[in-house]
C-alpha cells in the first residue's frame, strides 16, 4: 500500500508535459515494479528502438538510468523514513537481488549508506 501510495505522488510531481519522452518514460516505470522495467522494453512499448529511446531521452537532458536512479532513490527515501521497514527488506522491495547492491546503489545516489541516512533522518526534527 505504501508503495502505491509513493507511485501516485510521484506521478503526481512528473512534469505537465505528457508529450515527453522522459514523461513516458517515467509513467512507464512508475507502473512497472520497481526497477523492472528494462530500455529495451520501454522503447519497445514507445515503438523505437533502444538507441533512439537514448537519443530522445539524451535531448531531454537525461537517461534511463538516470531517470530509473531518481524513481529507485526517491523510493528507498520513502521507505527509510519507516523506521519498521529493515534494509534488506527495502532492497527487496526495489527488486535488488540482495541488500549489498542496495546500499552501494544508495551510497552512489546520496554519498551515504541507508543506515547512516536514516540515523541522520531520525536525529532532525
């Protein structure tokens, strides 16, 4: 349910444009499990092929992997800020297929581990 809940806020914050390719995009991934979906089948659903799903997303200033990175790290926040929710259940819950690539994943976004995150987190009112 809390994971519906992020999906709908974070389809609510895309940017009006909804003829964009990175809006596309974005929409497509935020339907998708998280970190499932792959280049290959987004531009398939978009009709192009992968390079040109690139280049489009390239003129738009941005990538798959940077838009996948930016849904990916807005939803490990979300789940961190729940205290009850464990690390590795975070990481499955993104489909990482284990916890170690979680935390580098999370250390690449935010220069810190999940853990110190959150330790951070719950010492600021």
């Amino acid at each position: 349910m809390m994971a519906l809940k992020q999906c709908e806020g974070m389809l609510a914050q895309l940017q009006s444009d909804r003829e964009s390719c990175k809006y596309r995009v974005q929409k497509m991934m935020l339907s998708h499990p998280p970190g499932v979906l792959t280049e290959e089948e987004a531009a398939a659903a978009l009709f192009i092929c992968k390079r040109t799903l690139a280049r489009r997303l390239k003129a738009e200033g941005t990538s798959f992997r940077q838009l996948r990175d930016g849904i990916l790290s807005q939803q490990a926040i979300g789940y961190l800020r729940d205290s009850s929710v464990s690390v590795e259940a975070i990481a499955e819950l993104l489909n990482y297929h284990d916890s170690a690539n979680f935390r580098r994943a999370f250390k690449r976004w935010f220069g810190v581990t999940p853990d110190q995150y959150r330790r951070r987190s719950a010492s600021q009112p």
